[in-house]
C-alpha cells in the first residue's frame, strides 16, 4: 500500500473513532493526562497534514506549503497544552486564550483540507498530462 492510502486509514480510523466511540473510550486518560480523544484529534491532524507532502513534487510550491502545515499540526497539542494549561485542553481560566486556540485549530483544519484538495487537483493533472498523448 501506498503512504498516502496509509495515512487516509490513518485519518479515517482516527475520525470514526472520535466520531463513534463514544464518550468513555475518548475520555481515557493516556499517560501524561491527554485524553484519548485529544490523542486521537492530534493523530488525524498530522496525518492529514502529512497527505499533500506525501503526493507532491519535491521542491514544489505545495511541497514547502505542506511541510508548514504538518509543523503547524505537530504544534497543535502542545500550543494547546500551554494556553489551557493542562494535557486535557480544559480552557477554565481565560477564555482569550480558548478563542485563540479554538481559532487556530479551526484554521489548521481548513488549511489541511485545502492542501489535500491542492494535492489530489495538482496528481490529477500530472496523471492526465502522463496519460494523454502530446
């Protein structure tokens, strides 16, 4: 199999397990305190910031905008971690810094989709012009 159908599992696991697993099982405290559930939010974000880098071009445009997001997505629990101030991302102190989080995290995953679509537009292309005769 292909790292990028890897990773699409990857995703897919991590989102139907948050998804359906049901309260209890993303609730489990992994050691270090973070949640099973945040554990696994963090998985689908990096792996899904990983896609577009996996199918790109070396060098290319997308190439380099990927390996920022994937940075950005590997920062994800750990900025969240500082600004709530524990491993289980319970804003209780100032909701200034949950905004700026929450903000955040909502911006990286509209990022991630948009790289994933970048990529899968950027193959199609490079397959079409691979395929048709010149």
């Amino acid at each position: 199999m292909r790292p990028a159908g890897i990773l699409i599992l990857i995703v897919c696991t991590c989102l139907v397990l948050l998804v359906l697993g049901g309260e209890r099982l993303l609730l489990i405290s992994l050691p270090g305190g973070v949640p099973f559930g945040t554990f696994l939010a963090a998985v689908a974000l990096v792996a899904g910031s990983v896609m577009p880098r996996v199918v790109s071009r070396k060098g290319s445009l997308l190439w380099r905008v990927s390996s920022l997001v994937i940075i950005a997505a590997i920062l994800w629990l750990p900025l969240g971690i500082v600004l709530s101030g524990n491993p289980a991302l319970s804003f209780v102190n100032d909701a200034s810094d949950s905004a700026l989080f929450w903000r955040f995290t909502g911006a990286l995953a509209v990022i991630i989709i948009f790289t994933i679509s970048w990529a899968g537009i950027d193959a199609f292309h490079r397959r079409r012009d691979q395929i048709s005769p010149e």
